[in-house]
C-alpha cells in the first residue's frame, strides 16, 4: 500500500479555509457569550417578575381580608393557582408570618413550613434569592403582608431555575439557526471568492507564488534589452535595469507619467499611442532603439508593454556597410571605365600609335593622382581622407563633382581620442550623402566640402580664451537648398521630402544631430554661395593637439525648398 503526502494547498484553498475557521470561531464566541449573557438577563427578568407578582399578591386587599379568617386557604388556594396561570410564574405561596403556608401549587404542601428565608419579609423588606425548595431550585421573591405596621402574613413568588434554562435554551437554538444560516452564506461567499482568486493565481500556491516572482525578478534585471510596462494612465508601472540604461532614466520613475520622463518629442508620442508599434526606429541622446509595443487588455484598456532594443551599434555598421556598398559600385564603374581605356590604349599601340597610346594613359593617370593629392593634401586625417576619396568616386559615378575647399586643413593626428573616428564618418558622410541627393539633376552639379580646426580665442572675449579648439566640418550642395519652415524639422528622425526608398528615409540627419549632440557640438543649415544649402558642424576638440589656422564661416537659417533626408 503506498501512501502519499498531500502537496501544499493553494493559496485560494488556504484562504478559504481560513476564513472558514475564523467565521466558525466568530459565531461559537458570539453565541457562548449571548449564552452567557442571556443568562444572566433571564435571571434578572425572572427576579423582576417574581417581585412585581408577589408584590401585587401582598397589596391584593382581598389577600389582606383572606388573612385575618379563620380558613385562610379556602380563599387564598384558589386565587393562587388562578394569578400563577395568569403570571406564569411557578409557585406563589402564601404563608402566615410563622411560615406555615395557606397555599401551594402542590395541595400535600399546604400547612407545612415555608423552606427559605423569611427574616427580611419579617422586618417589612422585600428581598429575592435563588434558593431549592419542594419544586427544585428557583428564582424567588419574598414580600410581607402588611396590615399598617402590622405584618399578618408572607407572599413568596418564584420561577424554577430549570425554566429560566429552558428560555435560554429557546433563545440559544434561535441564535445557532441563526448563526449556521450566517457561517453557511459566509462560506458561500468565501467560496465564490476564493474560486475568482483560484482563477487569478492559476490554482498556486503561496511558495509557488514568491519562486515565481523571484524568477520574474532574476528574469526581468537579467535580460539585456529594455522592458517599460505602463499602466492605463500611460504611468510607469515596471522598469527593468536595461529599460532604465536605454531611456537615459534615474531615480525611481514608476508611478510618473511617459510625459514627464523628458524623453525626445517623437519617442514619447510613441509611448503615448494607443495602436501597437512593430519595430520603430527612435532616437535618444545618445542612441538609436528599436520600440515595440503592445497594449493589455482585459476587456478594457489596462496597460502597455513596451519592448526596447539598442540598435545604435547596428546602425552604425549599417552606414558603414551602406558606404562599402556604394565604394563596390564605384570599383565596379571604375573597373568598367579602366577597361575602356585600356582596350582603348591597346588599340592606340596595335594601329602603331604608341606614343598617342602613352599621352591617353599618362593623362588618365594625372587626373587620377592629382584628385587623390588634393585630397591628401587638404585632409591628411587617415579615415577622413579614405571617405573622402570614396564618395568622390560615388559622386562622380552618379554625375555630381564633389570638391574638398582650399579652405581645408586637417593634419593626421590632430583628432582627440574623445572623438572616434567612427562618429566623424557618421557625421560627415550622411551630410554628403545628403547633399549628392540635393545636387544630382542640378546645373553643374557639386558638392564642396571643408574640414579643418578653429581656435575659439576672441581678443574681446576673456572669457573665450579657455574654449578648446573646434573641428569644424562644411558641407555645401548645388541643390535647390531648404525650405526655412524646414530648418529645424530636417534634423528629425523620419522628415524627408524625397520617397521613401527601400530603406526608408528620415533617419541620416538625425544620426548626424545625435552624433554631434553626443559630442557637445553644433549642427546649422544655411544657404550656401550660389544657392542650394549648406551644413556646418562645429565640435570642440578637448584635448591639446596641433591647431591649423582655419577660415572662420558665421551660419544662419537656410532658405529655399529641398529634399534632404
């Protein structure tokens, strides 16, 4: 036979149980002490009812008459049975001032000597005791029969203890009908009760319910992406450790409203939005998320679950693979093109024309070689250089000259480590991705770039002279530049004027905002010399390095429409 140990109830169970037992004990307490105190009130009413039947007994002048015969029970007997069925009480008898009775309920009694106290009815008192006589125990009252001062004989009016028990009882069984009537609705509802948080708790008990939440604890601060939870009144209702890193959050939000956490405008009305969002791009300060959200829902509106990932880094990689993407299309059309001029020299020398075969090659080389010194020459920084030359070769392939200004200078070295090289090819090359954008179709299609430092010293400002230096990088285009009601809309995410490509449009802009933000910088778009529009970034170099004079350029808001991203 094999035995086994009941597992822990659930916590439904448990409460019910509970609350089972504590109502039981509710009522056996009341009821003891309505016992109790019933009791005690029966035995007082009985004493009130025995002294007020006695007491009229004795006032009764017929009573007094009676008594000064010479048969006082012939009298008396009956007048006492007919008062007793009248009064209900048990006993009334009345007796002479010896004690010997003139009346009884039972007749053999009559003419025997009264047993109970007398001696206070005999000095005119009227007094009540519990006392056990002929018929049992009982709650009697004792008064005199006064004739003036004159005492002529004794009333006593009684009820039996067992009566008094018997009406208590009565009331007792009324109460625990009562009472079972209660405990059995209050289990019901306890019942009903318990079931709907059966139902909420899936039926677990209360170890089961804390290792839960211990998991969901250890889960939700373990998993890296950001888990916000509002509830109906878009108020933070659960934050974990990476949704706190993500949003740029300090101090305990839950309970504040989505409004009220000073996230960017884009980013809240998202959070704010009733309808679900799949894989939204927004950004930060300082990063780019991916935000999911998907509203609870029970009926009515409960809450929103919002899903938070960090694509910041794959963004970047994105741009970078963009770039690379961009730099094989130029190979592949600077392939092409140094096929045609190759095949080109190979027939110069087959129709016995070497040395016009050398003049086309040695021409072809030069153009090539001095774009890549003038590059070299006016931005010697490594990677600035390397992009430069790039999207000089993507510009051309798609019709647009792009040119770096005399104005450059920026020698290798120079940069802080403060200042990767990654946010510099951020920076700069959605600014000229842009502006090839602007300038392909124009007249004399071109793009002009500038890079170099700029001391902040002011003669005229003391203050100015602790500024650090400032890389400064211009971009400008030959486009139709952009509208001034678009000058500050054109740096958020998701403004553009041109269709939406199979990447979408929107977002380079705001990369470039985030990156110089990121870096204490500034971001202006003016009209450029000629028109179309021109970008200046101005980002403060806060480390000791080498300083090139550069030419200082003033920014204002832009005029003209355009189609920037």
């Amino acid at each position: 036979m094999r035995f086994s140990v009941p597992g822990p109830r659930s916590l439904a169970g448990q409460l019910f149980a509970m609350q089972a037992v504590l109502i039981a004990v509710v009522v056996a307490g009341y009821a003891l002490f309505t016992y109790v105190s019933d009791r005690s009130q029966a035995e007082e009413a009985a004493r009130r009812q025995a002294r007020a039947v006695a007491r009229s007994v004795a006032d009764s002048p017929s009573v007094l008459q009676a008594a000064r015969t010479s048969d006082p029970t012939a009298e008396l007997q009956p007048y006492a049975l007919k008062v007793m069925r009248d009064t209900e009480v048990d006993f009334i008898t009345i007796m002479d001032p010896r004690g010997i009775r003139w009346t009884h309920p039972d007749p053999d009694q009559i003419g025997q000597p009264f047993r109970g106290h007398t001696e206070k009815a005999l000095k005119g008192q009227t007094f009540t005791e519990t006392y056990t006589g002929t018929l049992g125990p009982s709650v009697r009252a004792v008064t005199p029969i006064q004739d003036g001062k004159e005492i002529v004989g004794l009333v006593s009016a009684g009820i039996r203890v067992e009566e008094i028990t018997q009406r208590v009882q009565d009331q007792l069984t009324a109460l625990l009908g009562v009472a079972a009537g209660a405990l059995v609705l209050g289990a019901v509802g306890t019942y009903v009760i318990n079931a709907r948080l059966r139902r909420h708790t899936h039926g677990m008990n209360a170890a089961q319910l804390s290792r839960m939440h211990d998991y969901h604890q250890a889960a939700l601060h373990a998993v890296r992406e950001g888990l916000l939870m509002l509830d109906g009144q878009y108020r933070v209702a659960l934050i974990n450790d990476g949704g706190r890193e993500l949003l740029g959050v300090a101090g305990d939000v839950v309970g504040r409203s989505v409004a009220e956490l000073g996230l960017p405008a884009p980013l809240t009305g998202a959070l704010l939005a009733s309808e679900p969002r799949v894989d939204e791009v927004h950004l930060t300060a300082s990063r780019v998320l991916v935000i999911n959200t998907s509203p609870v829902s029970g009926g009515e509106r409960r809450g929103t679950v919002v899903t938070l990932r960090d694509v910041t880094e794959l963004q970047s990689l994105m741009g970078e693979l963009d770039s690379e993407r961009g730099f094989t299309q130029a190979l592949r059309s600077q392939a092409h093109e140094a096929a045609n001029r190759l095949h080109t020299v190979v027939s110069l020398i087959e129709l016995g024309r070497a040395e016009e075969a050398v003049e086309f090659a040695t021409a072809e080389l030069e153009l090539a070689q001095a774009l890549t010194d003038q590059v070299v020459a006016a931005v010697s920084e490594p990677v600035l250089a390397a992009l430069l030359l790039g999207k000089t070769a993507q510009a051309n392939e798609r019709g647009v000259e792009l040119m770096v200004s005399e104005d450059s200078s920026l020698d290798d070295g120079l940069l802080p480590e403060s200042l990767p090289s990654r946010d510099l090819v951020t920076i700069l090359g959605n600014l000229i991705d842009n502006a090839v954008d602007a300038a392909q179709g124009s007249v004399r299609a071109r793009v002009t770039v500038a890079a170099y430092t700029q001391d902040t010293e002011d003669p005229e400002d003391p203050e100015a002279l602790d500024d650090p230096p400032e890389l400064v990088l211009r971009v400008s285009d030959t486009g139709p530049g952009v509208d001034p009601e678009h000058a500050e809309a054109v740096f958020q995410r998701g403004f553009s004027t041109k269709p939406a490509g199979p990447g979408g449009r929107g977002l380079g802009l705001a990369l470039v905002r985030q990156a110089v933000q990121r870096h204490e910088g500034t971001l202006s778009v003016s009209e450029a010399d000629g028109g179309g529009a021109q970008f200046e970034v101005r980002l403060p170099l806060r480390e000791s390095g080498a300083v090139a004079e550069g030419v200082t350029s003033r920014t204002s808001v832009s005029r003209g429409a355009g189609g920037y991203v």
